[in-house]
C-alpha cells in the first residue's frame, strides 16, 4: 500500500518553506557525546518561528489552500503549539484563523496565539470535545479543519526537519544519521521524518520517544492496530495525545523501526542538561527525543545519531520551578 506522503512531498514543502521557516541550526555537544558514547546531533526546533517545528506544517497546509479556502481562512484545535503555528502562518498568508484550545493550555501559549491576530476559542479538555469543537465552527463558518498531525501536508511540512538534519550532517562531512530520535505525540512529526529518512539515509533506526504515562504508539505498533488511552498525566504537554492518526499510524507502521519512553523525571533532568551544558531553553515535550539518548533509554555507543529537538515554548516560571527541584 502507497503511503499517504512522499518523499517528493517533503522536497515541495521544503520549497514552500524556505523563504518564510528559518533553517534552525544543527547542534553538537561534547558532553552529550561524553555521556552517550555516541555523536549526537540536534536539530535545534527550539529555536524554529513560533519555537516549535510545528510552524512547518501549518504553512505547508495552509499555503495549499484554494483561493475559496483562503477567504474564509482556517481553524484548528490545539494544546499550543499547532495554534501558534497555524496563527502565525494564517497572517503570513493573509486569511483569518480560529483556534480551539484547552482553558487550561499554557497561559504563554494562548498569549501568543491572540498575539498572531487569531481568534482563540477555549474548551475544557475534560469534558468537552475539541474535534467536535472545531468541525462546528468549519461548518458554520466555511473555515478548513486544519488537523495537528493526521494530514497528508502537516506531515510533509514536519518531514522538513529531518531532511535539514540529515542534510546538514551529510554537508558537515559527517555522513548521515544512524539512528533517529524523534519525540512522538500524534505521529506527525515522526512520520515526516521518517519518510525523509527512509530516501536520505538508509538502513538509519527511526526510534520515536512517548512519555510513559502515554504510551498508546508503542502499544498500537505492538498489536497492529491504533490504540486510544485516557488522557496520560505528564509534564510532556504537546505529546498528550489519546491515540495516533490514521495517516501517521500508516507510516509510523511502515517505516518506525522502535518506540521508547520517557519518564517526567527523565525530561526535567534532560531539560536541565538543555539549560546548563548547551544554553537551550527546552520545553519538556522538546526534551523527549534527547531524554531517549542522555537518560540511557536507548544503547546508541559508536553510532551516529540525529534528535531532533522539537520546541521551547514554556512559561518561565514553570521552567524555573521544574528546574529548582532537586536532580532526579
Ligand atoms: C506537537 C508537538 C510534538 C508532537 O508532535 P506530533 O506530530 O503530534 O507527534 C512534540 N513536541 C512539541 C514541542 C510539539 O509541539
């Protein structure tokens, strides 16, 4: 079965995006090497427009909108982030935008949102549903549902992450990836990147990282078919997803070879090395795929190794008291 992107749709979004995504730098760190035995190299999402990769799908979707589509513009529901995103990208494009978040979503994320100019429209995530939420309001405003992860240009717009990395490490001189470490909520992420992965570097170990309280992925791949939890309890607020797309799922059973945890701890201690060794601010979501090499959850010694680093949106004083309790 053809999977639902290609690695030509990740060239065209990369094309789509290069006059308005910044191309985040790749990053080296001795003492991660130091503490891994391995090379790491971070590709720092971090430090992408809205301080996470997700700008990068958003502007893909958006900017293949019709002309009809354009007028009565977009909506979509998120924890944060994928609001930012589709905010910022709607007024690069000049159409209007709704977003559908949760009242208790991270006070700076919502600030931002409103800031892009876009309507922002709260729900309570424990009882209400946003998806029903959101088709509402495309129906009766004649908006385009912009979905966070399970959509064919999302996915091929997040997929631009990896083929930055991977040609960044290939231009360093230094080969491409090995492994791949790629934190995992939806799927959108990983499943772009995969699919670059898969024409860029071949025989590269696509590993996707959930926290252990929502774990749904790793179960889905595990009995084949896509599993739905409860909300999971964890710190890592953008991967707080109840269960994977069909899209995403599609590829990530085609083309991710493993999936690991980490747990909350594991994040704040790596959100720590973030902080003092590379002088990063790292939101814990962000800090997923990192956890996986410098925790010890993945044995990556001798090898090559891509992680991507997937944002930095965090209130500071949430990030100054998670970084005040005693190391783990
Ligand atoms: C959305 C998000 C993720 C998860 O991405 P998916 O495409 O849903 O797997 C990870 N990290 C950050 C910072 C995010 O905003």
């Amino acid at each position: 079965m053809a999977l639902p992107i290609s690695f030509d749709d990740i060239l065209a979004a990369a094309d789509r995006l290069r006059p308005v995504a910044h191309r985040t730098p790749m990053m080296r760190s001795a003492a991660a090497d130091a503490r891994t035995g391995a090379q790491l190299f971070f590709k720092c999402e971090n430090l992408q427009r809205i301080g996470a990769f997700k700008f990068r799908g958003a502007y893909n979707a958006l900017s293949r909108f019709s002309p009809a589509q354009r007028q009565a513009g977009a909506v979509a529901f998120s924890s944060g982030n994928h609001a930012q995103a589709v905010a910022l990208a709607a007024r690069l494009l000049g159409m209007p935008a709704t977003l559908v978040m949760p009242r208790d979503a991270p006070a700076i994320k919502v600030a931002a949102t409103r800031g892009y100019g876009a309507e922002v429209v709260l729900y309570d995530r424990r009882t209400e549903d946003r998806e029903a939420i959101g088709r509402q309001l495309a129906a009766e405003r004649g908006m385009t549902l912009v979905p966070p992860y399970d959509h064919p240009d999302v996915m091929a717009g997040q997929g631009t992450a990896a083929l930055e990395l991977i040609e960044d490490m290939i231009a360093a001189g230094e080969g491409p990836p090995e492994a791949l470490l790629v934190c995992l909520g939806g799927g959108g992420l990983i499943s772009g990147c995969a699919v670059a992965a898969r024409h860029l570097a071949p025989g590269c170990r696509v590993i996707g990282v959930e926290p252990q309280a929502g774990n749904d992925v790793q179960q889905s791949l595990a009995i084949g078919r896509i599993v739905s939890i409860p909300l999971p309890e964890t710190i890592a607020d953008g991967a707080q997803t109840l269960h994977a797309g069909e899209l995403t799922f599609a590829v990530m059973r085609e083309c991710v070879d493993e999936v690991v945890t980490a747990t909350d701890a594991q994040l704040v201690s790596t959100m720590r090395f973030f902080a003092e060794r590379m002088k990063l601010v790292v939101e814990p979501t962000g800090c997923l795929a990192a956890a996986a090499a410098l925790e010890g959850v993945c044995a990556l010694a001798g090898r090559r190794v891509g992680v991507i680093v997937s944002g930095g949106n965090i209130d500071m004083a949430r990030f100054a008291a998670l970084l005040s309790a005693p190391a783990a």
